[in-house]
C-alpha cells in the first residue's frame, strides 16, 4: 500500500513498534518497504470499486469480514449509523472503497495499491475523470488510451470540515509515459489484476491514515 501518515499513524509515534525514522503526517508511506515520501509519480495500471465489511476496532480480526463488488446490493442492506457508518443487521459497517493499483515510477518501478474512501473518493472521481478526459490521434482519429499510458504526481495537501483536519491526496498529470520498458510493466500488470492474478488484502492498518473522516 502507499498510504498517507496521519496524526494517529504508529509509524508516527516513537513509542509506538511500528514506528518508522523520519515519519511525520503528511508523508507518504509504502507500508511493505516503510520508504517515506513527500510525493510520488505513478502509473495507473487498474482501477477497482468495492464495498468493504468491516467489524468494529477491538472485536475485529484485522481484515475484512468481507469484500463486496460495487454492482452488489450489499448497500441497500445497510442503515446508517450515529456514527455515520453504514451498518449492516450483523452489526458490521461497509466502507465504500475506492483502489487505484499503480506501478511506482523510479529505479526500482514496484507494483502498489492506493486505497481511497470517505473524502477521497472525491479525488479518485477526479482522477479518473482526468484519466478519461486523456484523447490521442490515432489512424482512426481520436481516442482514450489505456490509463497506464500516462504518470502521475501524487502529493498530499491538508483537508478539513467540521468533523476536523487531515491530509488528502491530490494528484496531477505529468504526461504520457516515455520510457517503454516502464509502460510494458504497467501494461502487464493491468493485465494481470484483469484476469484476476492480483489479489489486494486490505489490512487494519490501512484503516488508521488520515483520510477517516
């Protein structure tokens, strides 16, 4: 995952083992290598909307009770909360989940997930208007080329509303992607989260950033 630090984030709290030199809200972190960064450029290779089921913090396991696919009725089912959850009959509540899977650009391109809900679901339907907004001239005239056709910058900028104040995403276009063994990566990892080969496993600490409220 790349995620954003919040206040609350171990990785921010020198006491806390999950504690990580340099961290500090607002940075960016890519949980498996604790790399630290203050933005990132990125390629998108696939795009996935899901409702996620989760038991509340104390009683839960860690990970999801269960994944929903967006087309599922799963929502209807719910009944908001005082704590402005969606709650199902079982007590759980369903986080409406928005996942951006990237290639990192840099020396070492890696493969990531970027998990955005709540306020950043706004962002990621700008992203992916931007990404659909994109036309090239083609033999046939004008088309929409494969979002892993261009990079991204990602940075992150601070947020509020009455609920209280944390850092969000914010993501820009660089332009299309120029290094061809970089775009044969990001096209053979879209094609294989296509057919199903990746698999995100959506953890508790990914539900500790900043974006929560």
């Amino acid at each position: 995952f790349l995620k954003i630090l919040g206040q609350l984030s171990p990785e921010v709290n020198k006491r806390d083992g999950k504690y990580v030199e340099g961290a500090e809200p607002g940075k960016i972190i890519n949980t498996v290598t604790n790399e630290l960064f203050d933005k990132i450029s990125v390629v998108p290779c696939h795009y996935k909307r899901q409702y996620i089921e989760w038991q509340d913090r104390g009683t839960s396991t860690g990970a999801p009770v269960a994944i929903h696919e967006a087309d599922s009725d799963i929502v209807s089912q719910t009944t908001r909360g005082k704590d402005y959850k969606d709650r199902l009959a079982n007590g759980n509540y369903l986080e409406n989940t928005a996942s951006h899977f990237v290639l990192t650009v840099g020396d070492n391109p890696s493969t990531a997930l970027i998990s955005m809900k709540s306020t950043q679901l706004k962002i990621s339907r700008k992203w992916n208007s931007m990404m659909a907004g994109i036309k090239m001239k083609g033999k046939n005239g004008l088309f929409t080329p494969a979002s892993f056709s261009h990079e991204y910058r990602l940075r992150t900028v601070q947020q509020s509303n009455d609920k209280g104040t944390w850092f969000g995403w914010e993501v820009q276009k660089i332009g299309p992607v120029a290094n061809a063994e970089l775009y044969q990566q990001a096209k053979a990892f879209a094609e294989s989260i296509s057919k199903g080969n990746v698999k995100a496993k959506h953890g508790e600490t990914n539900k500790k950033d900043s974006s929560h409220f």
